[in-house]
C-alpha cells in the first residue's frame, strides 16, 4: 500500500507519515477467562460449536459426551486431532464443545475451527502454524438453495421431446 501525503512540504523533506493503528501494535497477548480457559466459537455449514480448552491430559468432551461417543466415525475423531497435531500439542489441553445445527460432519469441521481458535488465543505463539494448515479459516462453503420450477439446486425436471 502506498503510504498518503498530506502536504507538499512532507514531500519536499521526506517526513514519513504517522504510523497507523495496525503497525503500531505489538505481540499478541493470551487471552483467558479467571478459570484459565479459552473460549472460542467455530463455524462450518449451518453448525455451531463454542469450545473452551484449558490446560489438561487431552480429553474432548462434546454435548457432555466423550468424543469418540459422540463422533463414532473415526474419520470425524481424526478432524477434531488435526489442530493439536498441526500445532504440536498434543494431549496437553482438555476441551468442553457445545455444538448445535448441521450434521455430524459439519459438527466436527466447527469443533475444529473452535478449538484452533481457542489454541491461537490461549497462546498466539501457535497461531503462524494454525494458520499455515488453513484452520483459522472459516470454510463459508454451505448447501446451495433450491430455485423455483427446478428439481433441485440445478437439477431440472426431465425434458420430454413428445
């Protein structure tokens, strides 16, 4: 971005201009509630999880089950592990979910992007590496709505020549 001039005589000596909110920032700082949690709302499809982690031995409570109740696929169990691995912490944050709306699959991509949130907020040293993998993301992709005098989406009914 080009930095803005407000008058001539700035140009004439080279003065640069001030520094704007955004470069004047520094690191980022932890945040966390008085119980030393994370808190965190992820988003995928039409699903929503608020996810709280704190420091713990790597249990995943979701909807006050476990996790491997409440996600039976292993494919879904694999989702949720992929933030701790990517980051490096495995098994050394509990994580509490509550998540509503969408399918089991979509339940499984917000729990995801919750906890990602929460890791780069409980320590922003992880975020570089969360971002790296795409976490931090939100996927907007959702289901297409259907149109008027079509079958489906798109699908329209079949033509019939005679």
């Amino acid at each position: 971005m080009a930095t803005e001039v407000k008058s001539f005589e700035d140009l004439a000596l080279g003065n640069p201009p001030p520094a704007t909110a955004t470069e004047v920032e520094g690191p980022r700082e932890p945040v966390r509630d008085a119980l030393g949690r994370s808190y965190a709302t992820g988003k995928r499809k039409d699903a929503v999880a608020r996810v709280w982690i704190k420091p713990g031995n790597g249990r995943v409570v979701v909807n006050g089950k476990e996790m491997d109740k409440y996600f039976a696929r292993p494919v879904l169990q694999m989702i949720l592990r992929q933030p701790f691995q990517v980051a490096g912490v495995v098994d050394e944050f509990d994580v509490m979910a509550t998540v509503k709306g969408g399918g089991l699959s979509g339940q499984a991509g917000a729990v995801k992007h919750g906890i990602s949130k929460a890791l780069q907020l409980y320590d922003p040293g992880l975020r570089p590496s969360l971002k790296a993998a795409g976490f931090l993301t939100r996927d907007a992709r959702v289901v297409e709505r259907k149109k008027y005098g079509k079958r489906k989406a798109r699908r329209s009914f079949q033509f019939s020549k005679r």
